[in-house]
C-alpha cells in the first residue's frame, strides 16, 4: 500500500458513493494504514453505501462537490498521493434523456478535475474510462485499437464520446505537466450494491421480485460480464506497477461471454424464478458483440478474472434476495 498511502497522504476517489467508487473507498479503507484517510468526492446523485447496507468506515471521509465547480472541493482535499477519477453520468437511458449533460459531466468536468489535480501534483491520476470507446463492434478488443464510436444522430454515443475525450485531454496533460496516469477501460462490471443502470442489475432486481426480465432487442447481442471484486483487483495490481503506469488497459472477462438472453436466462434459474423474460424494443443503435481481450493488463501484472459469471452471478442474486 506504499503506492496508495505515500509518506501518510490520503487517496482521493470521485464518484465514491457509486458502484465501482464504492467498492474500491471499501477496499482502501480495509487496507489504509493507521492515520491515513480515504477521500469521496461526490454530488451524491447515488449512494451505493445505502444500497450495499453498509456503514462507511471511519477513515472514509465524504466531501460533497459538483466537478464542475472545484472552488466548491478544491480546498479540503490536501495534497492526496492517489487519485481515482469514477465520477461520471452512466447508464443507456441517461445517454438518451441527458446527452448534453453527460457530455458537460464527464467531458468538461473530468478537464475542471484533471486541471486542479495539475495544481496538486498528486503521485497518480488513474481514470475510469469505458468499453464504449470501442464503438458498436468490438469483438475481442485490445488496446491499441481504434475507438471508431457511433455516429453524431444517435445520442447513445455522447458517453463514449466523453469518455474517450477525457481519455486524451488526461494522457496530454500528464505530457505537459509530469503527471504519472493510468487508464482503465471497463467491460462490464456487475456485483452486489449495484446502482443506477445495468442489465444485471436490472434483471437481478425483477427476478428478486418474482417478475419478467425485459429484455431488449432479440436477445442476441453478447457481453462478457466481469465481476466487481475482480475489477478492484486489477486497479490494485496495477497500481502496484509502476512501470505499467502511462497507458490504457482493457479491465474484463473474456470467458465470461454470453447473449444478453442466456444472461436473463441464468439469472433466472439462480434466483428460481418463473416469470421468464419478455421483449422490449432497443432504443437506438447497440453494441452487436463486446469483450475484450486483456493480454496487456495480464503481462503486466499477472491478474486474470477469478469469480466466473455463474459464482459471480450467484452472490449478485442473493445480494438482491435479501
């Protein structure tokens, strides 16, 4: 924990009351050494602390602020030693209803964060970038493939858009000022306390309630659905290398590939329930078929995915059953 914790500094997670935010505050605050804290930057849009039933740990402090404005945060949060940028708006829907704020969010208000971390000099920014960069076809995807995201008429890709924006704006800042950087691309990450959007969650929360799970489109578009505690594994593993630092990495599960119906399908089975699925139109474009492959983060420091999608899946349930 040198890396994360150095010379007695705090570590700074946006989006800390979020999904992927949440778990990863969790994780740091089991782990920080006496005296240190762990920083949550966020508007509280979400709470994942609510949703996970669980009580923060003292050392996890909350500070409430809008990314846009950092004159509101900027000051209570110390010279931190790392820096892990989860806040964004997510979620299919969001991208259809909120282009224009996604855009604003995740665009300009990762510059605002990147900019005042500039100020700070902090020992690493890591970015939670998205498998969305990849665009509609990314079928066995690595890193050093081009991000060819969907047309301007469909506001599905205002997310990817964002994202991969904040992607570069950060790799050029860390040129210019001697940031050391770090990016993550996501490929679907599931896992109890989910919030927000999310096919798993989505069906494990209708199945829990003895409902149909709605299933867009035919059925048939694919993802290989990786498992929330995995995900933290590989932020830690690469943390840990430093000379892994300075590039994209592809954070998934490759075997763990299934149609979008036989996800609904084994979801139901695990949950016992009978209501089968139904279909729903799509809206707009999808993403065909989507996973990675994750050579890079593998050679760099030996993670591969250790929960498989039915284990995975299984805890999900039963997180949502009680």
């Amino acid at each position: 924990m040198e890396t994360w914790f150095a010379e007695g500094a705090a570590v700074l997670v946006t989006g800390g009351r979020g999904f992927l935010g949440s778990h990863i505050c969790l994780r740091l605050a089991a782990l920080a050494p006496a005296g240190c804290e762990v920083i949550s930057l966020d508007n509280g849009t979400r709470d994942a602390f609510t949703a996970l039933g669980q009580p923060a740990p003292v050392n996890l402090r909350f500070v409430d602020g809008d990314l846009l404005e950092p004159e509101q945060w900027l000051g209570e949060l110390g010279r931190p030693s790392v820096v892990v940028h989860c806040a964004a708006l997510a979620g299919v829907s969001t991208y259809y209803r909120k282009p224009t704020e996604v855009l604003r969010v995740n665009g300009l208000g990762s510059a605002r964060l990147f900019e005042a971390l500039a100020a700070l000099d902090p020992g690493l920014v890591v970015n939670l970038s998205t498998s969305e960069v990849y665009g509609p076809h990314a079928e066995g995807v690595a890193e050093g493939d081009l991000t060819p995201i969907g047309p301007i008429s469909d506001p599905r890709w205002a997310y990817a858009a964002s994202k991969i924006f904040a992607e570069h704006l950060l790799f050029a800042m860390a040129r210019e000022h001697g940031l050391s950087v770090l990016s993550l691309r996501p490929f679907n990450v599931y896992g109890p306390g989910q919030v927000g959007e999310g096919a798993v969650r989505n069906f494990c929360e209708r199945a829990a309630a003895g409902q149909a799970l709605r299933v867009t489109g035919d059925g048939s578009p694919s993802r290989a659905w990786l498992y929330v505690d995995d995900f933290v594994d590989a932020l830690f593993a690469l943390v840990a290398v430093p000379s892994a630092w300075g590039r994209a990495y592809n954070v998934g599960a490759p075997d763990s590939r299934v149609s979008t119906l036989e996800l609904a399908e084994l979801i139901n089975k695990l949950a016992g329930n009978e209501a089968g699925v139904e279909f729903e139109p799509h809206p707009g474009q999808d993403v065909v078929h989507r996973w990675p492959r994750i050579d890079a983060l593998t050679t760099a420091t030996g993670w591969r995915p250790r929960v498989g999608l039915e284990d995975g899946l299984r805890r999900t349930v039963g997180f949502w059953q009680q």
